[in-house]
C-alpha cells in the first residue's frame, strides 16, 4: 500500500487514498511510515485522524492517540470511533486500566450511544479477562448491559465438518 501510495501522483490523492494506506500501515505495524504519509495528507479529516488514532493505538502509544483526539476536539465534536479505537488498542494491549480509563470517558461523553458503549463493555471485561481476573469481567459486562437495558447478541461462525454445518455460538458448550 505505501509503495502505491508512492507511486500516485499527488493531485489523485484524496481521503479514501490516506485512509486507506494509513489502514494499511497500521495493520503492518509502519509507524514510521504512518507518520510521514499523516503529517502529508493536507485532508486530516474525521476518518483519517481516526485511522492514524487506530494506527498509534495498535502499537500502544496511546498518549499519541490522546494527543491526536485532544486536538481534534479543540475544533469538533468528540468521536466514539476514536475512543473504540483506543479502547481496541488497550484491549490488545492488555491494559485494564487504560481501558477501563477510556470506557469511563466514552459514558461521559457519548451517554446515548447505547450500541457504542454495549461494545465498549465487552471489550473492558474482555481487557480483564486477558489479565486473568475473570470476576472483574463479568461484573462490567453484567452491570453495563443491564444498565444500558440491552441484551447482548453471542457470536456465531459456522464450519463443514464430515459433510455436516456446525454452528458455534460464544460461550456455547455443546460441542467437545
């Protein structure tokens, strides 16, 4: 993607073009690279400071991501999807704290964002989960989806086995 992105003439370069190399950096862990095609783009809208909020999160440097999200809102509304973002990247971090930090936040200032903050709940207690205090996890998960009055939906994948569809749901215990 960065190759590409090179190689484009500049006057084609437009947001889906920085979104989408950005993407590409952070998933390939290019921080380097992000930053260089960030502080280029002269389109940081919305969508691309999110992208390099994902990027930054992803490879835990978070009071960069803050930084990034403080600047933004001198001039915007606050962004849940920034905060998901951060939280994805604290969840992947496995930094309860800094996870738990973020969730509080999100309550404040996006209260009715059931949706949002449902998600944001189960990566909290997944957070917990990955440091082993597994009590910690299913009391944020409970106490938040009850709060919010919203049930949460388990997910399911299904695969061929022997000729057969299987179904897993989470949690589900009825296959060895």
């Amino acid at each position: 993607a960065v190759d590409l992105y090179r190689k484009m003439p500049h006057h084609l370069r437009n947001e889906v073009t920085y979104v989408c190399v950005l993407n590409g950096c952070s998933h390939s862990g290019l921080l380097d690279e992000a930053h260089s095609i960030f502080n280029e783009s002269s389109q940081k809208n919305k969508q691309v400071i999110t992208t390099m909020v994902d990027c930054l999160s992803r490879l835990y440097r978070f009071d960069e991501a803050q930084k990034l999200i403080d600047d933004y809102e001198k001039s915007n509304p606050p962004s849940s999807v920034m905060y998901m973002a951060m939280l994805s990247g604290a969840r992947n971090s496995h930094q309860h704290i800094l996870s738990k930090k973020i969730y509080d936040r999100m309550n404040i200032l996006f209260p009715d964002e059931k949706e949002t903050l449902k998600s944001g709940s189960i990566l909290v207690g997944n957070t917990y989960s990955s440091v082993g205090d597994y009590q910690e996890a299913v009391n944020i998960r409970s106490k938040r989806i009850r709060e919010l009055g919203t049930k949460v939906k388990p997910g399911v994948s299904w695969t061929e086995f022997n000729g057969e569809i299987l179904e897993f749901k989470a949690n589900d215990r009825r296959h060895p």
